[in-house]
C-alpha cells in the first residue's frame, strides 16, 4: 500500500500546512453533511497544529470533536489528552466546537470503555477526520505491544467502538478507539515530528509482526491510503 508522505522543513511550517489540510476537510464536511466529527490523539506533538487550527475560520459549532485514545485519568490531570485538547484545540474560534471525551467517572476502565463507546455511537460513522500519532515502539491510538487488548482492539471483526488496554509501556489504563473506527475514517493521517520518528516509520514499513509495532495494522489495512506528515 502506497501511502502518501508530506515533509516540511520545519514543525511551523508542519503545523500550518497540516491545519489547512485538516480544515479544508472539515469545512467539505459540513457543506456536504451539514456536521462533522474530528477525533485527535494527544502526546507532545500536536499541541503546536492544534493551536494554528484553533485560528481557522471554521463552522465550529457544527464540528464535534473526540479523541483516538485517553489514559483513564481524570481531565484535571496533566496526562490527560482532555485537558490538552482543552487547552489548545478548543481554544480562539474553535472553542465553539462540542467536545465528546472517552474519559468517565467509571470505577474502572473497563466500565469506562462501555460508556465511552455509547457517546462514541452518538457520532455516527465514518468519522470525518481522524488523527494519529505514533510513539518510537511503534504503537499508535493506544495499541501498545503487549497490550492485553492489542489483538482484540486491532481485530478488523471488531464490534465495539471502543476498548480498555492495560500495558506496561503505557502507564495508566488506557481507553482506545478500536480499528474499524479509525481505517473507516473519511480522512485519516499520521502526524509525527524528529529524525527518530521517521526512522521508526520506515522500520513499520518494513517486514515484521504488527503485534510488534501496531501502526503496521493501519499502514497495512486495505484500502486506506494513510496521510503522514512529518518534519525533522
């Protein structure tokens, strides 16, 4: 599977060109639906695009936007993708967009992952937009190796939206979208940054196990052509 690779020489210009992309998408999205749904990942990477398209002239109000995973943390604490989401996405002009998280009061995350995926239901399918990151194992949403849900969550027969993962490199439990909700996707790109970063790209474009490095079960899903943009 070809997928298509946008480098740019910098983060900046990373982050502008890639907020332009995603808002022409969602932009598409409401004039022909009259709504979309955006889902983002969290981590280090994003906070710098987020903030260039929180600026976009954009019917907010009318574009929902979810997250690909979530540490089953509350939203007040720092390693949470809410409160980053918080406090550079819904910011300027999108602070009008609805927001729908996976994080809940559940006592653990497996009840938490039952009443995630019924307000992840409310979306409807395919999600206009959805966005990736990847870590240098190789995981990506929080298809982590090892994980005791890996195969379950990367199993294209998959019912449920979305899923608890337990897993030693992942820290807290986690909630993850399950991957026919991501592959099925109207738009779906991969956004990493650093020399480290592509070298484990190339390596996931190799030969190997996908339970070794998950991003493998996106660049290989038929017929998804995956957009990835990066810059050193």
């Amino acid at each position: 599977m070809a997928h298509n690779l946008h480098s740019f020489a910098d983060g900046n210009a990373l982050a502008e060109a890639f907020a332009s992309v995603v808002a022409e998408r969602l932009a598409a999205a409401c004039d022909a639906r009259g709504k979309a749904v955006l889902a983002v990942s969290g981590g280090t990477t994003p906070a710098r695009f987020f903030k260039v398209l929180s600026l976009k002239d954009l019917p907010w109000e009318k574009i929902t936007v979810t997250l690909v995973d979530e540490r089953f943390v509350p939203p007040t604490s720092d390693r949470s993708n809410q409160k980053l989401v918080a406090g550079t996405l819904l910011q300027n002009k999108a602070a009008e967009a609805p927001f729908i998280g996976l994080y809940n009061e559940a006592p653990d995350a497996e009840a938490g992952a039952g009443i995630a995926a019924q307000e992840i239901a409310k979306l409807g399918q395919p999600f206009d937009v959805v966005i990736l990151g990847m870590g240098g194992d190789g995981h990506t949403a929080s298809f982590f190796p090892g994980g005791d849900r890996l195969s379950d969550a990367l199993s294209t027969e998959q019912q449920a939206l979305v899923l608890p993962i337990h897993a030693e490199a992942a820290g807290e439990p986690r909630l993850t979208l399950t991957l026919p909700v991501i592959v099925n996707a109207r738009f779906a790109a991969l956004h990493i940054e650093g020399a480290g970063k592509r070298t484990t790209l190339e390596k996931a474009l190799g030969a190997g196990a996908t339970a070794d490095m998950p991003i493998r079960a996106i660049l290989r899903h038929e017929p998804i052509k995956l957009e990835i943009f990066w810059a050193p």
